[in-house]
C-alpha cells in the first residue's frame, strides 16, 4: 500500500508539471514572413487596401503593406477575398506555408498566389470616408460670414463601390451673398476585373451667383484603377452624359456631354500628411460647345486620431456660363473634419 501511495503522488505530480508547463508555453499565434526575412507574430486582425494589420502582445497593432509579405500561417480560420472567384464569396483559410507569395487553403490542394487576395476578414459591407466643416464671421468695420461643409463617403461590397459626395458652400460681406452653391452626386462602380470597372452616376447642382437653379447630369462610363495602396489612390474613369440645365435669366438647356473624372490622394507622411486631387471635366455638345471644369485639390493634416485640418482650393469654370457671369469660380476653403478608416 505505501509502494502504491507513493506511485500514485508521483504521478499527480508530473501531471500537474505537465499541466503548470502547458499554461506557461507562450499560445499558439499566426506569422508573417517578410521578403526582406524578417517574421513576425500576433494575431492577423484583417487586410485592406494591400495593408495587413497583425495585433501583437509586444507592439499593439502592426500594419504590414501586403507586397512585402512572403508567406504566412493561420492558427485558427481567416476569410480571404479573391476576386473573380465564386461571386467573390469570401473563404475560409487555414495557413500557408507552400512556396513563395502563396497561400494553401483549408481542403484544396493548390495554393492561391498572396496577390491574388485583395482583403482578410472584411465585413462583407464597409464605409469609409471624410466630413468635414468651416467658416468664419467678423464683424466691425466690415461684417462677412462664411461656412463650407463637405461629405464624402464611400461604400464597399465585394466587387462593387459606391461614391456619395455633398457639398454646400455660402459667403456673405455687408449683408451682400457672395457665394451660395451646392453639389450632390452619387457613383456606382462595377469592377469587371482587378482594376477596370463600368461606372454610372448622378449629379445635381446649384449656384445662386451663376443663376443656376439646378443642373442635373446623369451617364456612364468606364473606369481605369491605376493604383489601391496604403499610400496612393489613383483612378480615372471616362464616358457619356446627358445634362439639363434650368436658368434664371436664360433659356433651359438640354445636352449630351462627353464627361472624364480623375480621383487621386496620395500619403505624404502615412497617417498624418495626405494630399488629394479631384476633378470632373464636361463638354456640352448642344450649348455652345461648353467646356466645364471642377476640380478640388488640397492638404489633409491628421490633428488627433481620426479628427484632421484640411485646406482645400476650389475651381469652377464653365466657358459658356449664364449671362453677366463670370467663366470661373474660385474658393479656398479652411475647415476640421472626420475621417471614417
């Protein structure tokens, strides 16, 4: 009986150093491997945009641009988005250990290239965006007011992406309007391929000073994304349009438009400087071969967080604009603003 007593006390006391040895190894974690040989581990939160974010016990969360990515593994499942494939049904994934720049999913036996997937674990539905306001008021020997406000909203689902923008401006010196003008617009994008998509949009207008009551555009197009990254934006896109026109001192006009839109921002300084250039160009076939030209362009300054200062010029120029205006409008534009990551 002792013999026995005293084998059983050795045994529970190896299972309890096998036990206090397991709950004292470090947990399982996923790891990248860079192509420059560096490894990292933590725990793969998601991709976007070629940016990988990993969340790590030694540096908080760690945001990795997707090119420089050799291999990875998973410890538990993560979704990848593969366009093309399967409606772009997001899949699950194990790890990745086969050959360079590839992954190995759970239960097929070849490997997905890492350029192949454009995101991890991504809500099927997500928004991303900026609002911003500004303005002044003095009074005195002189008395102006001023306020600007600006939303600009982006919607992704798979392989679809919707632009919403809104725009109101207004200026008054002495009790005199010096600007009253508001934009709203909406585009849809369809991507066909990685980087070509078929764009259809809408736009209404309105300028108190050009005496325009409303101008509304609508057409499609083509689009080109030259570049997605972490630190460059660039598309443009190009196509038809049918535009009609409501005055307050001359005839309504209605006219097919040849329409062209470039979009681009780029990081500075990733995170905190971006600069960014926006314009849409028209040319109005059926009212005097009118050429207009919109553009924003400016500097975004990351303040706190997700709050920023923006500093913003305006151009507007129509060469056929009502009669008694001028061809071209210009603002430069001060405010704060919110940006949804």
């Amino acid at each position: 009986m002792h013999h026995r007593h005293v084998f059983s006390h050795l045994l529970w006391q190896r299972a309890l150093l096998l036990l206090s040895l397991w709950l004292a190894s470090p947990a399982a974690a996923d790891e990248i491997y860079l192509l420059n040989g560096d490894r990292l581990t933590g725990t793969i939160v998601k991709m976007e945009e070629n940016l990988l974010t990993i969340q790590t016990d030694y540096g908080g969360e760690i945001k990795v641009d997707w090119k420089k990515v050799q291999r990875l593994t998973a410890t538990s499942p993560i979704k990848i988005l593969v366009p093309g494939e399967s409606r772009d049904v997001l899949r699950d994934f194990v790890y990745g250990t086969q050959g360079q720049r590839e992954v190995t999913e759970a239960g097929q036996d070849t490997p997905t290239p890492l350029s192949d997937i454009t995101a991890i674990n991504l809500e099927p539905f997500r928004v991303a965006g900026t609002v911003s306001v500004g303005g002044n008021n003095t009074s005195g020997n002189s008395s102006t007011k001023a306020f600007n406000s600006a939303a600009r909203l982006t919607l992704y689902a798979h392989r679809q992406r919707l632009l919403v923008e809104g725009k109101y401006n207004y200026g008054q010196a002495n009790d005199q309007v010096t600007a009253r003008n508001s934009l709203a617009s909406l585009k849809h994008n369809y991507f066909i391929s990685k980087q070509i998509f078929i764009e259809t949009f809408g736009m209404l207008e309105k300028d108190t000073l050009q005496a325009l009551q409303l101008r509304s555009t609508i057409g499609s197009g083509l689009g080109y994304q030259f570049y997605e990254t972490p630190t460059t934006t660039l598309s443009l896109s190009a196509g038809i349009a049918h535009v009609n026109e409501h005055f307050t001192n001359s005839p309504n006009t209605q006219t097919p438009s040849g329409r062209w839109s470039l979009r681009w921002e780029h990081s500075l300084w990733p995170d905190r400087v971006k600069v960014f250039h926006r314009h849409e160009g028209f040319w109005d076939i059926n009212a005097g071969n009118a050429f207009r030209f919109n553009a924003d362009q400016g500097l975004r300054i990351t303040v706190y967080k997700n709050l920023f200062f923006n500093v913003e010029y305006d151009l507007r120029l129509n060469t056929q604009p009502a009669p008694g205006r001028k061809k071209t409008d210009e603002a430069m534009i001060f405010g704060v603003g919110y940006e949804f990551r």
